[in-house]
C-alpha cells in the first residue's frame, strides 16, 4: 500500500462517492433533528 498524493489504486471513486453521499444524508438528518 503506497501513500501517494492523487494516486490511489486502493481507492475507488465508487465507493468514496457512495460513503460521501451516505455521510451527507445521514449528517442532513442529524442536524434536521437536532435543529
């Protein structure tokens, strides 16, 4: 595993996306609750 700044063969934009867009929905429910 080498840690290269812009080059992650490791990584996948997929599933980064998918965890992003998880985290903003849930991040969007919490604060609508909790506003």
């Amino acid at each position: 595993m080498r840690m290269h700044p812009g080059s992650n063969p490791d990584r996948s934009p997929a599933p980064a996306r998918g965890r992003s867009r998880r985290e903003e929905t849930i991040s969007k429910l919490v604060y609508g609750s909790w506003r």
